[in-house]
C-alpha cells in the first residue's frame, strides 16, 4: 500500500497525453490522482476543492476536465 502522503501519476499521461490536452487538463489530473481511493481510483474532489489547491479559478478546472472526458481519460 501507498503511505498517504504521496500519489502516482502514470507515465502514460506525462509522456503523451500532457502535451496533447494540455496545461489545464494535467493540474485537473494531477488533482485527480491526489485523491483516488487506491483500489477504485475514483476520486471525488470538487471543482472548487481543485481550483483552490492550484489556485486557478474554476472555468479552468471545467475546461481541463473536458479536455480529460474528451479524451476518454476519465469518465464523469
């Protein structure tokens, strides 16, 4: 098991998809893989929850998650 204080963010994404979608996208994944529960990595956190942590407001947030659904990285 993973300690708490750290999370992963898969080489897939980095090394390809990252330059494709694009700046808001990758914080918005970031953010993501941050709070996935380990085994079903759903993650729940709020549009809001993700703006602040990166300090962006949330039509930034919205368009990277389009990006991430357009994609079919994550499904909403």
């Amino acid at each position: 098991m993973r300690k708490k204080d750290q999370f992963k963010i898969d080489d897939q994404y980095l090394n390809g998809y990252a330059r494709i979608c694009g700046k808001d996208a990758t914080l918005v994944y970031a953010s993501l893989c941050r709070h996935a529960e380990y085994a079903s990595q759903r993650a729940w956190p709020s549009q809001e929850k993700i703006a602040y942590e990166h300090d962006v407001s949330t039509m930034t947030v919205r368009r990277g998650l389009k990006k991430l659904i357009e994609y079919g990285i994550i499904m909403a």
